[in-house]
C-alpha cells in the first residue's frame, strides 16, 4: 500500500515539475514581450519625431529596405498592437497554468500526508 | 537582555519564540538582496547614461569639420587610414530593426529622448530601493520592539492544554460539598428554636450515646436510600417528601449535638447523600410554624404554598396536618428501628391512624411512590448524585424483590385516597 501511494506521489511529483517547467517557460516568453512593447513604443515615438525628410530603413535580414514614413509608422503601430494581444495570451496560460499547477501542489500535499501516515506509522510500529 | 528572554520563555506564559529573530533575519535577508539588485540596475542604467551623454558630445562636435582623418577598421584585427565624411548624416537605429536617415541634430533630439526614458527607469529603481531600504530599516526596530522588555512586549501565552484540563478537575458536586449546607443551615437554625427546649431535656445524652444514635441513623438512612432508590412522583410534594425531611431533620439535630459537643470536622451532611431525585426534595424543604415542610416545587418560594391551587392540595394538607401533629409528638423520640411496610400500607387507610405508628419512628415515606421506569431517573438532571455510586438500574434490580410487594398497594393509595377523599 505504502509503495503504491510512493509511485503516484512520484508520478504527481513529475507531473507537477513539467507543469512548472512550463509555467517558467510562459513566463520568461511573456518577459521577452514586455521588453519588444516598450522597445516598439520608444520606436513610436522617435518616428512621430522624424520629419518626412528622413528616409526610414528596415533591416530585413542582411538588407536595409527604404520604407516610407508613415508605412513606417503604421507598421509599428501594428506590431504594437500584436504584441499586446500576445501578452494577453500569454497572461490567460499563465493564471490556467498557475491554477493547475494549485491543484497539482493540493494533490501531492494529500498524497504526502497519506504517504507519511501509512509509510511512517509501520515504521514506528517496527520500532 | 537575552537573559530576560530566557527567564520569560521559561515561565511558559510569555512565549519569546525563536521564530521571531529568525524570521526578522530571513527578511532582513531577501530586503537586502532586492536591494542589491536594485543597486547594480541603477550602476547599469547609470553607464547607459553616461554613453548617452558622451553621444550627444560627440553629435555636437562632429558637423564642426566637413571631415575627419581617422583609423578606419578592417574586419577584427586590421585598421586603415580613412576619412569620415557626410558628418552631418547618421543612420539611427529606432529600435526593433528599424533604421532612419537624419541630422545630427535631430539624432541628438533621439537621444535626448532616449535619455528621458534611462532616467525613467533610473528613478523607478531608485524608489525600490529606497522602499526597501525603508523596509529593512522597520524591520529592524521591530526587531528591536520586540526584543525590547521595556517598551513593547509581543504578549503570547501558551495554552497548555493538559494542564489546563487537569487542573481546576469540575466536579460533580459530592453530597457533602458546599451547597446544601447553605440549605441546611437555614433548616438548623429555624429548627433549633423550636426543638431546641423539647430536644434539651432529652437532648442531655452522652456523647458515646450521641454517636450511637447517629451510626443508627445513618444506617436507617442508607436502608431508605436503597429502598426508594427510583424516582419519586411527588404529586403535591408536601406529603411525600415530608418524612425524608424530618429524619434528615433528625440526624441533622443529632450530629449538630455532636458537632457542638465534640467539635469534630465532620459536616452534618456527611451522611445526608443524595442518590435519587427524590433526595433533592428532601433538601428544599420549609418550615412553617416551626415544622419542617417538603415545598411543592423546588423553584417556588414558600408564600405560594399557602395558596389553594388545586384540589388535591386541600386534601393532602388535611393528611399533613393530621400527619404533622402526630410527628410533632413524636418528634422527641429517638427510635432506631422501622420499618417501611408499615409506613405505606397503614397510612393509606387512615391518615389518623399515623399516631400510634409514628410512636418512635420517624417514617421515611408518607406518600405514595410511584415508580417509574429505570431508565429516566438513571439520567437525572438535577441531582447532585456522586460519581461513584452504583447505577441507578443496578440498584433498582437489587430493590426490586423487597419491594415488590409493597408496590402494589402504594401505587393504588395516593389517587385512590384522593379520590375517596373528594366523593
């Protein structure tokens, strides 16, 4: 009895150590968001800076590609918007995320507490 | 100050737990470490600023001269000589791959925006760390509160649950505990008057006579107990319990003497034990004129007795005058012996007859009993039983052949002469 209840609390317990993996995993991707938005928007406003004069390039691989102001402009209002919405998503996955990894913690805290009564009592009783 | 923590932690009332240095240090711990962190961000962001500014240096200078001689580099390791022209226009990156043609002086605008945004962060951090700062330092005088006996003391008293139960042990009262001497003390002092001269003149006994007398009552006494061990139905509760309170009377007058004489530490309840409901009724008793009276109901004071409020009641006090007269008279007498059976069966037929009978003995039952069933009065709630006497049930079984006999014919008496009383 003691080894099966052993054997689930080591399947939870790995079950739980993925789900963590993947919590931290959303996390520093949400992270790498975070730094693009604020980057996107210092872009924003050093292009509302510009004038019409000023020829706006994209580096697109080893090339610098000429790109219109206002396309510019547009594009990067674009991505911003883009980046918010991945947040958001990101966000949801996390609290899912966040939420079983809770239940996971409740199981294996009642899976150590079983464990613990039927695996240490018989061991007192040896004693 | 230390030594003060111990002596508090060992008296067990004021708990100077070692969790409270412990946790204050672990605090104390992560403040600080937030603290370097914020430290070694602002050093970052300051470098960063610094660049910033030495950019804008290099901006300003760099359109003074239409070109500059310089060391061009040539892949990682080789440098050429070169000219650095069109010092005016510089390819700025925005960020996120994002390039644009412009002036020095519009680059210097860029950085100047830029710049705004380091010092953004730079304050930012620079809050944090003096939150945390604010953090530690308050940590720190609660450690000190806390420590400190003088001013403030975290008060914490453990409860020793063991300690507490086995301590003040609630219990159930004893027959002989406090309580009922209030009760009876009364009963001595209004009985004392009016038996004090009769009981006087025979009352002159020696002591080993005195003492005598009380193991006999006290025998008598635990007869009865046995005997109406079930519960009692007082009807009017005047004439049932009548008789219980006069040989308590008795033994009390008896053992008072005693007590007086001998000065003893025995209380004069010591045999006065109260094992069934019915004792309880003994103990609530009134005097009227001198006599003891059983009351009607133990919640009820006395001016209600007086009161006709039921028809049972007339008859009943007819029986206890008639009663009370002839326990008056023999009231002086000092009987060892008697017998129940005579006590039921003889007073149902005449109340008047009592006299005779009486010559002696004090009857332990004036009424009728009717029994009840074990179970209800094994579940008391208002005795004052002692822990340690047998069940109830148990005793019933011993008292049940004896008695047998006698049941019958009291449970027919009390409404039979009731009812012959009224037609």
């Amino acid at each position: 009895m003691a080894e099966a209840i052993q054997k689930k609390l080591q399947s939870e317990l790995e079950k739980y150590q993925q789900l963590q993996k993947d919590v931290s995993k959303s996390m520093s991707a949400r992270q790498k968001l975070e730094a693009q938005l604020t980057e996107n928007n210092i872009v924003k406003e050093e292009l509302a800076l510009l004038d019409i004069q000023n020829t706006v390039y994209k580096l697109i691989g080893p090339v610098l590609v000429k790109q219109d102001l206002d396309e510019a402009k547009a594009t990067v209002s674009k991505r911003l918007e883009y980046i918010n919405g991945e947040i958001q998503r990101y966000e949801t996955l996390l609290k899912e995320m966040e939420r079983k990894s809770e239940q996971h913690r409740e199981v294996l805290s009642s899976l150590q507490h079983v464990n613990i009564f039927c695996f240490e009592m018989p061991q007192a009783a040896d004693m | 100050m230390t030594y003060l923590h111990d002596q508090m932690a060992s008296t067990g009332k004021v708990k100077r737990s070692k969790d409270l240095p412990q946790g204050a240090e672990r605090l104390k711990e992560e403040h600080r470490k937030v603290v370097k962190d914020c430290r070694s961000q602002i050093e970052h962001w300051n470098k960063v600023e610094k660049d910033y500014e030495s950019l804008q240096d290099r901006l300003r200078t760099l359109p003074d001269k239409l070109s500059y001689d310089i060391m061009v580099p040539f892949g990682p390791l080789a440098f050429m000589p070169g000219k650095l022209v069109h010092t005016n226009e510089l390819t700025v990156l925005l960020g996120d791959n994002w390039f644009a043609k412009c002036s020095a002086k519009q680059a210097d605008t860029l950085v100047e925006h830029r710049k705004k945004h380091v010092k953004n962060a730079l304050d930012d951090l620079q809050k944090v760390m003096k939150n945390f700062q604010n953090k530690d330092d308050f940590t720190d005088d609660l450690e000190k509160l806390a420590g400190d006996t003088e001013d403030f003391v975290d008060i914490r008293e453990e409860v020793i649950n063991e300690e507490e139960f086995t301590k003040g042990k609630r219990l159930a009262h004893k027959p002989n505990s406090k309580p009922k001497q209030e009760y009876l003390s009364d009963l001595e002092e209004d009985t004392e008057k009016k038996e004090g001269d009769e009981e006087r003149t025979t009352g002159l006994l020696s002591e080993e006579e005195l003492w005598a007398r009380l193991d006999e009552l006290e025998c008598e006494e635990e007869l009865q107990d046995e005997r109406y061990r079930h519960a009692v139905r007082i009807n009017t509760g005047k004439n049932t319990t009548l008789k219980f309170s006069e040989r308590n009377e008795q033994k009390v007058q008896a053992k008072r003497k005693k007590k007086s004489g001998k000065s003893n530490g025995l209380s004069p309840h010591e045999s006065y034990k109260i094992t069934s409901p019915a004792d309880i009724y003994r103990v609530f008793v009134d005097l009227v004129n001198g006599e003891p009276i059983p009351r009607k109901s133990i919640l009820k004071s006395r001016s209600r007795e007086n009161s006709v409020c039921s028809d049972t009641s007339e008859s009943s006090t007819a029986d206890f005058e008639e009663r009370r007269a002839a326990f008056g008279r023999s009231w002086s007498h000092d009987d060892a012996t008697h017998s129940d059976t005579s006590d039921g069966i003889t007073e149902e037929e005449s109340p008047t007859g009592t006299s005779p009978r009486t010559n002696g003995r004090f009857e332990a039952f004036t009424g009728t009993v009717i029994e009840k069933e074990p179970l209800p009065c094994s579940i008391p709630y208002l005795t004052i039983a002692p822990p340690a006497l047998p069940t109830i049930p148990e005793r019933k079984l011993e008292e049940v052949g004896p008695e047998a006999l006698q049941e019958p014919p009291k449970r027919m008496s009390k409404f039979k002469a009731t009812r012959l009383h009224q037609t």
